[in-house]
C-alpha cells in the first residue's frame, strides 16, 4: 500500500528538471562557519527541510512527465503514482494542477531570467543578446517556454527581462517574432534583424 511523506524519509524524484544547468533550487545547512560550533538541527528544520526537498522532487517528477508529454498530459495523480505515493501525498503540497503549474512557472521564470541576464551581461550583449538567449532557451526547453508564454507575464520577468519603458509592449513583440522565427520557412536571419529594429521601435 502506497505511503505518504514522512519526516524520516522524503519522496526521492527520479532525475533533474526538465531546465538543464538551472534545476530546482536545493536546500542544504548553512556553514556553521569555523567560530561557530556546530549544533545538530532542530526537528522543526528537520521537518521543514523534508517538506521541502519533497516538494522538489515532486516538481522533478513533473517537470519529467512535462517533457515527455506536454502539458496536457500532466497530472497530479501521475506524478504520485510514479513517484510511489498516494494522490493526498501530492496534494498536500500542490493542492491543485494550477498550484502546481504555478511552481513550475515559477522554476522556469528563473531558469530564463539566469541565462537572458548571463547573455546581457557578456561583451556586446545588452538586450539584443537577451534576446537571443530567449530565443536559444525556448527552443532547448519548449514545454517550459510554453507555461511562461501561455499564460500573463510575471512583472519580475518583464522588470528583469525587458528594463525600461512598457515591456509589456516589448515581451508581446517578443512572442511575436519567436512564433513567426519558428514557422517553417521563416527567413534565414529574420530573428537577428527584428530584434534590431525592435530597438529602434521602443527606444
């Protein structure tokens, strides 16, 4: 009979998210430090960490089902019967597919943000380079790139992604010239130069 968590052993995911070098943030000690002596942790940390790194390996799971089947065949009594526990385990943490969808746009918002933000800030990146990286992480991680763009940006992403007047304006442009880049037989090019004028647009 299936199992729910317990603070002895927490639900083990079966590999990475589907976002590469930037997986769900872990949760380990602090360094005590050399002048601190070292004090073994509290059952109240014990417990938070356990809910905690369950509540990763759940995202894992999912971010595993996401890649396989979209989103349309994700599900939290999938994610529970491939991670061998009850559907209330899962619950109990995302209380809904929405609640869960939200995490997973949360994991997914700072994956983007962390590879637009290293582009911006190499020689000669600047936001066209942002640009790019969008460009490159959609393609690597299409499900991912679909929750964000399915869905209102987050005004982090926009204040982060897009600095400067309306990037609300500037992330629908955005969406725009990665849809037609990725029709077939969308010009050789046609990226690079729309990112170009689209500075020009929205000084």
């Amino acid at each position: 009979m299936d199992a729910a968590p317990s603070a002895s052993g927490p639900v083990r995911g079966r590999g990475q998210t589907g976002l590469g070098a930037v997986p769900v943030p872990g949760v380990g000690p602090a360094d005590p430090g050399p002048d601190t002596p070292a004090a073994g942790p509290t059952l109240r940390q014990v417990r938070e960490r356990v809910r905690e790194e369950t509540a990763r390996a759940i995202r894992e799971e999912a971010w595993r089902q996401l890649d396989e089947g979209g989103l349309e065949g994700l599900s939290l009594r999938a994610v529970a019967r491939s991670l061998g526990v009850v559907s209330s385990a899962v619950y109990r943490y995302y209380p809904s597919r929405r609640d869960l969808l939200g995490a997973l746009a949360d994991d997914a918002r700072a994956s983007l943000l962390t590879a637009a933000a290293a582009a911006a800030a190499s020689p000669g990146g600047g936001t066209a380079g942002a640009a790019h990286a969008v460009r490159d992480w959609a393609r690597a991680h299409p499900h991912a790139f679909e929750l964000l763009a399915g869905a209102p940006p987050h005004p982090d992403l926009l204040a982060r992604l897009l600095p400067g007047p309306r990037p609300l304006l500037r992330w629908s442009l955005l969406l725009g010239l990665l849809h037609v880049d990725r029709l077939p037989g969308s010009p050789p090019g046609f990226f690079a130069e729309a990112v170009a004028d689209l500075g020009a647009l929205l000084p």
